[in-house]
C-alpha cells in the first residue's frame, strides 16, 4: 500500500508526463512540504517551491502559508521572507505563519512590528508572540502582550496561561502570576496536570516555595514534572531536606525520575553535604545507565563530591564523563581549591579551555580562604587582563583579600571600579565598608555605609564593630541606637559584640553592664561566650578583675580558653600576682601546650622581682615542649608591602632596621631605665649575627 508522499509524488510525475500539471487542487505540494519539514530538507522545500511556480496555485493563500511555515521550520526565514512580500493576498493565517517563522529565528523586534500591523489578530497570533518573547527572556514585554489579551477580552488558552507563568517566574513576578493563578482557579484548567506544574514552578522561581508547595499538594494529577517542579523548589528555595523528601515520595507514587529529577536531587545533597544520600543516587544513576552520559546530571554528581570533600570520586566521575564543559571544571577547581591543594586547583585551572567567571572566583575565593590574600590580588589583576567581567562575588573576595592586607589603595582603586560599572548591591558594599575600617579608613567606610540605598544586618555590623576596633565608640553606640530607631533590622550577637567591645575600648563599664543584661530581654540576643569575653575585656580594662572572675565561674556553660586568656592579661596590666597564678593554672590544665600564658606569667614573675619563679616557669615551658610562635608584622610604603617575622634575616634592609631598633632600644633605656623587652632582645642576637 503507498503512502501519501508516495501518491502525491506519483500525481505529481503523471502530472509532469501530461505536459502540464493539471491537479485539481494544491495538497500534493502541502504533502511533499510536510515530508521536506519532517526531513529537515531545505533544499527539498525549494524544489517544491521552484516546481510551484509554474502552476495556476502560484498565488494561492494557502499554499504560500505552508511554504512560509516550511521555511521557517527548515531554518531559512529570509526565505519566508521572501515568500510573504511577494503574496498578493494574505489573511490573518499569513501573518501567523511569517510571525511563527521571525519568533523561532529569533528576531523577536521584526516579530513585534509584524504583530502589531496585522490587520487582523486571532488567538494563535496573541499565543504566538507572547510564548515567544517568554521563551527568548523577554518576560516584561510578553506579560505586557499577555494583558493586553486580557484587555481585549481574548480567549486565553492553556498554551497562552503556561506560558504567561512562565513569563512570571523568569521576571519574578509574583502579583502577576498570582493573579493568574486566580484565572486558572476559576477555569477548567483548574485540575489540568500541565498548569498545576506550571504554577509550581512560578512559585518556586519566585522565592514563594510554601505556595508551590500547597499547589502541589492540591493538584488532582500528577507527573514527572509535576514532582521535578516540587524538587527543584526545595532544592533552590530550601531547606534541601525536602528535595530528599520529595524524591523519596515521588519513588513511591510509581513515578520514575528521570535526569531533571537527579540532577535536581545530588544538588540537593550537594547543600546538605549529605555523602551517603548522593553516593546512593550516582549508583542508582549507575546501575540504569540511561542517564550515565547526561552533561548537566554528570556537573551535578562532580560538585556534589566536591562539596563533599570527596576529590578522588569527584575526579573519577569528571575523568569518567564523554563531555565536559565549564560548570564540571569549576566544581573540580572549586573543590581542590576548598579542601586539597591549591596547586592542584590551580593545575585544573591553568587546563581549562574555557574559563566563566565562576571559575575565576573558585579559585580566588581558595586563595582567600587559605590566608593568601597576596596572590588573590595577583590573580584578579590576571582576570582584568584576560578581559573576564568580574562578577559580585569576584569583588567580595577581592575586598576580603584587601581588608586582610589592610591594603587600602588597591582597595580603594577596586573600589572605583565597581562604581564606575554599577556592581554595588548589598553584598559588595558590605565588602567595601569591612574592607575600609579593617584598614583604619573609618570615615571611608562611614561614607559607603551612608551611601546605601538598601541595607542588612551585616551593614548595620560592619559599620558598628569596625567603629569600636578603631577606637570610635561613641559613634559605634550612636549607629547602635540608630539602628534600633530605625526598627527594620533587628540586632544579633554580632551586633551586640560591636556595642560591648565599643563600651569596653571607652571605658564604659556601666553602659556595658546595662547592654549586657538587657540582651536577651530587650534585643532577643542570647548571650553566648564571645558576649561574655566582651564582658571580661571590659571589666579587666577597668580594674575591675575579682567582678570578672565572679562573671566567668557564673557562665551557664563552660568558660574557653579565650576568656582567662582575658582575664590573665588584664591581671598582668594591673599587677594582679595571685589571680594571675590561678587563673594561669586553669590555662596551664586547658590548653598546656600554648605559649602565651606561659610567656605572661615569667613576666608578671619578673615585674614583681620573683625571678626564680620566673625561670622556673620558664622551664616548665621548655620541659612541655611548649615554643613561643613567631611575631609577624606587615607595613606598605610607596604602594609595596614589606612583611617582617621575628628573627628575620631575609630583608634587604635588614641591616638599617635592626640599626634602628638598636637605637630607639637606646634611647628607651635612657629615658625609662626599663630592661629590653624580650622581643627587641631576641632581635638583637640577629643584627650580631649579621
């Protein structure tokens, strides 16, 4: 039995041997277009074009629309194109078909002149502009179309609805998508599969994940989109248990996931850090092997690992994958980079074809981490020579690096930068105004923190706790104080360590007391043991030492090591022997291997003139085991930073800096009559030895 390519093939030839093509209408050329579309054959539309030419159907409406749409779906809209410029007749099925041909290839504004000159709109061209512009981003522009239709009393269409909410989640629009959600409610679609799954996802792309959530559970009919949507939600709005919840329901509804559905659930794990969850799906992912080759299943199974701390299993499944692009490379350089070697993440690095600037702040971000502020810089500095855009959390990491350094004018050209580009959001300016008061520049920092059109919690800290490190608690109180006036951000126990480190550099004993016992009443803070360090800084500066030590043995949990470590260098300053002995054998029994307090009691030892006690402490150091660590210091003259260690030979003036050192060791004998300190002593056994 021939099939209907076949006859209409076969009209055509016995058409062709009569001399002319005497068909009593145009379906054979509609036939053999549909076969050119369904063979993706460009040329074959052509041909059938070329031979349409020459009959009495050259000018017929409904031909020439198949040949716009076969066209259009064959690649070619110029040829389209062409084809509707030339037709004398047109109706509004024309004007569908050359709009569907300019929305698929991506010319959305020829789209939108052409839909806005038809004479004539019918439902599939208001469906057709407004899915277009939702699928190639443009979400405002097609929501804008969309309630037009609703203006014009257009009978909306599921395929017009889907896509509207699709709009929606793309802008983030929830007072729209919500008001379609009402549409739909009222609707027989109420109870339609695709819309409730449509409507999860706008939810979750919102930020509004119990809504989704209570869509999903009053959904009459479920599918695999239905349960990925739900996934995905918890996956990107949290918490991440949930994803497992999901999957584990899904499984027992009879559902079976496919690669949307796992990928959804390893990033889950992913965020959880859940290994046991993750190595379980990859071998379910395993065992099937339908999706073992799937890219964007493969990048979520690499940066779970990573996340992990699994490298060797990462790098198993990288290794293991057919293709590989950027988001599975930067996972494995993100992973070295966090928990391996830098120098392996930086060998992964330096192998990329292709670097995004995710992979570029991977990398920055580990150099970060790991205390090497000086080759982050270098490696941003790299990044703007190889002309990669930098994103926010580019310059976060760069500000941290600086803020560490205490480098204020690479800060400060940094700075300029993401002015001049417009990439100050709440994140990085929370970076600038810590970066500006680590590096003593408070009026700096005041300024950003002023400038800020938004602010969080971390802003209100920044700006409060890098007042009182440099010796501004006045104005850190008065920001405090603002802050509570200005009511939308609520302090927390960072907040409260700014207020009580503020009270303590200036001496305010009373106010402190008062901020301290009104935490837990007044802010909803409570205290935990920084609040309580605070609070033994505080009272040790003041004298006040036996109130300190009552404030310690009084703590609902147990005192660390920081807090006697307070109190012992406030016993120290006031010349407190006898607490100091205590407190130091508390030290002696929590933490017999650090050297300070070791160091603080020979000291206080020697300032009493106890000098066998002195060198009998001394020697109980010596006999743990217990070494003093090595000072180190830093200072930036003329753009460069020079960094100095205890004992260090390595500098090139080294030989002028310990003449110095002799010298003002002089002077302060001639003008005090004190001893050396150890440490200046210490340094001059070197300038002997160079």
């Amino acid at each position: 039995m021939m099939t209907w390519i076949q006859q209409s093939r076969q009209s055509l030839q016995m058409a062709r041997k009569a001399g002319d093509l005497h068909l009593p209408n145009s379906t054979a050329f509609a036939d053999l277009l549909n076969s050119s579309v369904s063979s993706a054959s460009l040329r074959g539309c052509r041909r059938v074009h070329a031979r349409l030419l020459k009959t009495r159907f050259s000018s017929e409406p409904f031909i020439l629309n198949r040949l716009i749409d076969a066209y259009a779906k064959c690649g070619s809209p110029s040829d389209a194109l062409r084809v509707f410029d030339r037709m004398p007749l047109r109706n509004v099925f024309t004007h569908n078909a050359i709009l569907r041909a300019l929305s698929a290839s991506g010319l959305l504004d020829e789209a939108e002149r052409l839909f806005l000159s038809m004479p004539h709109r019918d439902i599939c061209s208001w469906n057709s502009i407004v899915s277009s512009l939702a699928q190639r981003g443009r979400f405002d522009a097609s929501l804008g179309y969309f309630a037009r239709m609703r203006a014009e009393s257009v009978v909306l269409s599921a395929y017009a609805l889907s896509s509207a909410l699709s709009a929606c989640a793309g802008a983030g629009d929830l007072v729209m998508g919500a008001q379609i959600h009402a549409l739909v409610s009222r609707s027989p679609l109420s109870c339609d599969v695709y819309m409730g799954s449509a409507l999860v996802d706008m939810y979750s792309k919102c930020g509004r994940g119990s809504d989704a959530v209570r869509v999903f559970d009053g959904m009459c009919e479920r599918n695999v989109v239905s349960w990925n949507s739900l996934i995905t939600c918890y996956e990107q709005n949290g918490p991440a248990e949930g994803a497992l919840r999901s999957f584990a329901g899904m499984m027992e509804a009879g559902f079976k996931p496919d690669e949307v559905t796992l990928a959804s659930v390893v990033s889950a794990c992913a965020t959880l850090a859940a290994l046991r969850e993750g190595s379980q799906v990859h071998a379910r992912v395993m065992r099937d092997g339908r999706h073992r080759d799937d890219l964007v299943l493969g990048n979520a199974l690499v940066d779970m690992y990573a996340k992990c701390g699994r490298l060797v299993e990462a790098r198993r499944v990288f290794d293991r994958m057919p293709v590989r692009d950027v988001v599975s490379t930067t996972s494995l350089v993100g992973g070295y980079a966090r928990f391996a070697s830098l120098d392996a993440a930086r060998s992964v690095f330096a192998r990329m074809t292709e670097r995004s600037v995710v992979s570029w702040n991977a990398l920055i971000s580990g150099y970060t981490r790991a205390g090497q502020d000086e080759e982050a810089l270098r490696l941003f500095r790299k990044l703007k020579r190889d002309a990669v855009r930098p994103s926010n959390h580019t310059f976060s990491n760069v500000f941290n690096a600086c803020a560490n350094l205490a480098n204020l004018f690479f800060g400060r050209l940094v700075h300029v930068h993401v002015v001049k580009h417009g990439c100050m959001d709440v994140f990085v300016a929370n970076s600038v105004i810590d970066m500006y008061m680590k590096s003593g520049s408070v009026t700096d920092g005041a300024l950003a923190f002023e400038s800020m059109v938004e602010r969080d919690i971390v802003s209100w800290n920044a700006v409060i706790v890098g007042h009182a490190q440099n010796g501004r608690a006045e104005e850190a109180l008065r920001l405090f104080e603002a802050m509570l006036l200005h009511g939308e951000t609520p302090p927390d126990h960072v907040t409260m360590i700014g207020v009580l480190s503020a009270c303590s550099h200036a001496g305010l004993v009373d106010e402190g007391r008062r901020y301290f016992q009104s935490m837990a009443e007044a802010q909803g803070v409570v205290p935990v043991k920084d609040h309580y360090a605070c609070m033994v800084d505080l009272l040790g500066r003041a004298g006040r030492l036996e109130e300190a030590e009552e404030l310690i043995t009084r703590m609902p949990v147990p005192p660390d090591t920081v807090l006697w470590a307070s109190l012992l260098s406030a016993c120290k300053v006031h010349r407190k022997l006898e607490l100091g002995e205590r407190v130091a054998e508390k030290l002696f029994e929590l933490e017999p291997g650090i050297s300070g307090p070791y160091i603080l009691m020979s000291n206080m030892y020697a300032e009493a003139g106890r000098f066998g006690e002195a060198e009998r402490v001394r020697g109980l150091m010596k006999g743990r085991g217990v070494v003093k660590q090595p000072g180190c210091s830093w200072i930036e003259i003329e753009k460069k930073v020079h960094v100095f260690m205890v004992r260090d030979g390595r500098h090139v003036q080294r030989r002028e800096i310990y003449s110095a050192l002799r010298s003002l060791m002089s002077e302060m004998k001639r003008r005090v009559g004190i001893v050396a300190l150890e440490g200046l002593q210490e340094d001059m056994h070197v300038v002997q030895a160079v």
